[in-house]
C-alpha cells in the first residue's frame, strides 16, 4: 500500500495482497459498532496462520507406563522410620491393647461464677524456650476424666526467667491440687505463684549457687522458701493437711552451667532419657525422711547420712551466718557457736525448740526462743516452764511430749542437683504422667523413642506425645521436659 500518487512498489507488502486475494474469506459481520481498530485487528486476525500442534517425533514419544511386576528398580523394603521422623497425627494417640473410656477431646467445660471468671483455668497450657544449652517444652493438660465430667484442671504450671543473660534464671514449676478440695485448682496456682515470687526474689543468690555448686546452700535455702510458700497456703485453708503438691525445675541460662536442681514436695516423677534408656532419678528418702540420696552414678552425692566427703558440694562449717536461712541446722545447734545456723523455716520465738530432751520429733523444723543464751547448749524456757529442767514447753495447741501427734505429718522436702550431658533428656512430671511411665513399658518405649533423636520437638509434636494417653490412667498431666545439646 502506497500513498495516493507515488509510485507503486515492485512487490506490493504479502499482507495488503493476502487480504485482498479472491480466495480469502470474508470474516462476517461484526457484532459490534464497526471501528478502525475493530477492522485492523480482523484484517490482522485472516492473514495470521494459526498456530500448528508439532508433531510428535520419534525420539519423543511418550513411553508408556512402566509395570511394577516388571520393574528392575526393587522395592523398598527397609525397616519403618523411627517414630521422632514421623508425623504425630500419623500415629495412634494411645498405647496399649485398647483405647481408654473417655473420648479423646474435651466434652465438658467446668462451671463458671460470672464474678470470679479470674479462677477459670483453661484445659491446657502450653510453653516453651531455649536457653544456655538446654531446650524446654513444658504442658499442662485436663486429664480424661475431668474433661468428661467437668471438673477444672487440678494441675497448675508456671515457667518464669528471672534476670537476663547468661545470669538468668529460668523456674519452671507445676503443682497439683488435693484431690476433693473445694478449689484445688486455685491452690495449685497459687501454690506456683508463690514458689514463683519466692525464687524471683532470691534468683541472683541462686544463681550464684548453682553456677558454684553449693549444694548444700541450694538444699537449705530452697527448703526454706518451698515452706514459706506452702505455709502461707496451710494457713490460709486453716489446715495442716498437705493443700498442693508442688515440683520445680531451675534452669541456669548459663550455657557453661550444666546443673540443673529438682526441688519440691510430694508425688510425682523425675526422669532422665539417657541414650535412648528410661532412668527414674526421683529422690529417695532415707530412714530420716529429711535427705533424700542420690542414685549412683549422677555424679554428686547427697549430704547427710553416708555422704560422700569431698564429692564437689561443699557444707558449711565454722563461720556460717546464723540465720542468714542458707545454712543447714544440727538438732541443737545454738547461733553463735560457730557451728551451723538455724534451719531453714524456722521462726525464732515461735515455741518450736531445738530438738533434744521433751522436743516433739517429726515435726521437721526446729528453732532456738529468742531469749536462748548463745553457748549455753540450751533453749531460752517458754513461760510456764521451769528453768534447767531440760524441757522447752510446747506451743498452745501442741501435743504434750510421749502423745500421740493428731496433726498430718509434713511431707518431707525431696532435692536434686544433677549435671547433665550432652544428648540428655530430663523429665519433671506430676502423677497423672509419673504413673504410667513407670507402669506401662509401651509408653516408655513410644517416648523414649519419640524423644531421643537429639532434635527437640516442636510445641505441637511435644503436646501430641505428652497426650498419649493410656487405659486406666485418667488424671491431669503436667511435664517439663529439658533436651541438652
């Protein structure tokens, strides 16, 4: 196409021919207003050869699907994956020959009073970190039987860092209810709150032990502040019966510090996965029921009855701080002496004396009158008594020496310092899991398992394997699990 008047070209353009060449098809009507773009672009679209299909090739034949019975791949036939590589959802939430009675989900929330929705727990917690050279993953859950009737949560849980750097200190502690208590669950909270405030505010001291390896200060003064804690719940109950089972974990975020301390009272687990074997490392209470032993083998030895001197834990000897609360209490022991200071929790002036003569035995503490006269080797008499007769008068309400003692006994005091090594798992559980563990070989193996792939679990993965649930178990789970890279 040429403009009007010029010469025409020698060969006129291929598309300006093809569109007006006899054999060319008319593309119809338009179906729209008719425009100038509307007739270019049907111009463009007669003469555009459309787009051919290529034709398959020889060497690109598609080849046709092999058969299975005639592959000459072979099968794989090696043994399963271990369980830590499979997927939780992919295995049965339950071990043993059946699954439990109750449903696996909770069915029924527990009552709530509009103007205390502050006491409601919810069915689970879940929490976690990394600190130093341990991983922590710990939960707490209604157990089956609660969430089909109802009940709230008996098990409370509470992790805190006190501090920061590799001065911190991480608390983890977990604490049951007494079973048919009116507000058990509210207990169990505030029974972690307080061992909670009482650690926050002695967490640099503890450090310093821990990181020191006083075990002996360690002992004494978390005794004192695990009594402080309960005592102020007895008095609040107006009981002398045990009101909470409380456990405790603390963790140094010191990544050159690996010591870790149990400490608590009542039942409960604590276990240690060590290459793939269970070891169940919960204290035992000698004759005395006021030092646990260690296990062979966990590298420190207890104080006390057949400890074994110069074992790293160094006791207190001349020049320890009376009352200072850290320091652990011979029966008898008088401030000043050069001895021992007064043991931990004891009140001086309450009416409790240093065990001797007439002294009430089991009652686990023992304090010095405030009018004792230090060197003297013998209690300040209470009024009523008579003086050098070698008896301490007891408290009002208190039993008379040789009479049977109507009050519960205390729970003894249960401590723990190990060091952990590399590739260690170390488990603090309440009952509701402690059972089972220790009873069902089918739930030892699965975890152990589960757990002992050197890698830690996720949050989710750690909830699924906590919940295995197993027949005839049906209380409230709570664990803390800590993996040592």
């Amino acid at each position: 196409m040429s403009q009007q008047g010029a010469r025409p070209a020698h060969q006129e353009d291929d598309w300006w021919g093809e569109l007006y060449d006899g054999t060319t098809q008319d593309t119809g009507p338009a179906q729209a207003p008719d425009s100038l773009d509307d007739r270019f672009a049907s111009a463009r679209n007669a003469v555009t050869e459309r787009p051919r299909p290529p034709e398959p090739s020889p060497s690109r034949e598609p080849s046709p699907p092999s058969d299975p019975s005639t592959s000459s791949e072979p099968e794989r036939t090696g043994p399963p994956l271990p369980d830590h590589l499979v997927a939780p959802a992919s295995l049965p939430d339950y071990v043993g020959s059946g699954p439990p009675t109750y449903e696996p989900e909770p069915t029924a929330l527990p009552p709530a009073d509009p103007d205390a929705l502050d006491c409601l727990a919810p069915d689970t917690v879940l929490d976690g970190a990394r600190y130093g050279a341990c991983t922590l993953r710990a939960v707490s859950q209604r157990g089956d039987s609660a969430r089909y009737r109802g009940e709230p949560r008996r098990d409370a849980l509470l992790t805190a860092r006190f501090g920061a750097g590799d001065q911190a200190l991480v608390l983890v502690a977990m604490a049951t209810g007494a079973r048919a208590v009116p507000g058990a669950h509210l207990a169990a909270a505030e029974a972690c709150r307080g061992i909670a405030r009482a650690v926050g505010r002695s967490h640099q001291r503890l450090a310093q032990d821990i990181r020191a390896a006083r075990r002996g200060d360690l002992r004494s003064g978390l005794h004192r502040l695990t009594d402080r804690a309960l005592g102020g719940l007895r008095a609040s109950a107006a009981t002398d019966a045990p009101v909470a089972v409380l456990r405790c974990l603390l963790l140094p975020a010191d990544p050159d510090c690996r010591i870790r301390v149990f400490f608590g009272v009542g039942d409960g687990g604590l276990f240690r996965l060590r290459d793939g074997a269970w070891q169940d490392i919960e204290p035992r209470l000698t004759a005395d029921d006021t030092a646990p032993d260690a296990p062979p083998g966990d590298g420190w030895a207890s104080l006390g009855p057949g400890a074994v001197p110069g074992d790293g834990w160094a006791s207190l000897g001349p020049g320890a701080v009376p009352g200072d609360g850290w320091a652990s209490l011979g029966p008898g022991a008088v401030p000043g002496d050069g001895r021992a200071s007064l043991d931990l929790g004891a009140v001086p002036g309450d009416g409790w004396a240093s065990l001797g003569p007439g002294a009430v035995p089991g009652d686990g503490r023992a304090s010095l009158d405030l009018g004792a006269l230090p060197g003297d080797g013998r209690t300040a008499p209470n009024p009523g008594t008579l003086p050098g007769d070698g008896r301490t008068a007891p408290r009002p309400g208190a039993p008379r020496p040789g009479s049977p003692d109507p009050r519960p006994p205390r729970e003894p005091f249960l401590f723990r310092a190990s060091v952990a090594r590399p590739g260690d798992v170390l488990v603090l559980c309440t009952a509701g899991l402690a059972d089972p563990l220790r009873e069902a070989e089918a739930l030892r193996a699965r975890l152990a398992r589960r757990w002992s792939g050197g890698t830690p679990p996720g949050l989710a993965a750690f909830l699924a394997d906590a919940r295995v649930r197993v027949k005839g178990y049906a209380d409230d789970r709570t664990a803390a699990a800590v993996w040592e890279a």
